[in-house]
C-alpha cells in the first residue's frame, strides 16, 4: 500500500527537452534499485514541462527516495538541463490501484 508522494514539476531550458526526456528515461534503472518506491512514473506535460510522480509505503520510504541516487541525478543536472530549480511537492496518497 503507498501513503505518501511526491510530485516534481520540471521546466526544460530552451531547446534541452530531449535531454531531459532521455534523463527521464535513463532514471528508470536507478529508481528500480529503491525497494520503497513502489510507483514511479516520469511524465511529459507539454513540448518543455515534465514531472515526476512516485510513491511510496511509508515516509522512510519517500526520505530513502529524496537522499537517493536519482535525487542526486537530478541535482547534478539541474541546472545544465531545466530553466529553473525542479519544483517538488510533498503529497499524500489518498487512494490508488496498483498491479499486483
């Protein structure tokens, strides 16, 4: 069962949306060695805005994710790739379906 999420709003600097989009993708891997994110989804909102939305069972779970290695991916790139610091958004969870 997930509780808790977070919620990451990304702007692509002018003419970095494929780099971002391919960082998106790539992440995937790193994301699938955190056993306490138990959905993660990177997602295009339009031509230069992403996010990202997972969840996770517990806050220990979601810490895990934040002091993690896609956490510090995403800080490294920052501001080589997105107009502006990614906004993240601590959510809570109040229903959800997920495979199983």
């Amino acid at each position: 069962m997930v509780t808790l999420a977070l919620l990451v709003r990304l702007e692509a600097k002018a003419g970095k949306a494929a780099e971002v989009e391919s960082f998106l993708r790539e992440g995937l891997s790193l994301v699938q060695e955190e056993p306490a994110t138990t959905a993660w989804f990177a997602i295009r909102v339009g031509p230069s805005t992403f996010g990202i939305f997972d969840a996770f069972p517990d806050e220990a779970g979601r810490q895990a994710h934040l002091t993690g290695r896609v956490a510090a991916a995403l800080n490294a790139k920052a501001s080589e790739i997105f107009a502006q610091p990614p906004t993240i958004e601590m959510v809570d969870v109040l229903a959800a379906k997920l495979p199983g």
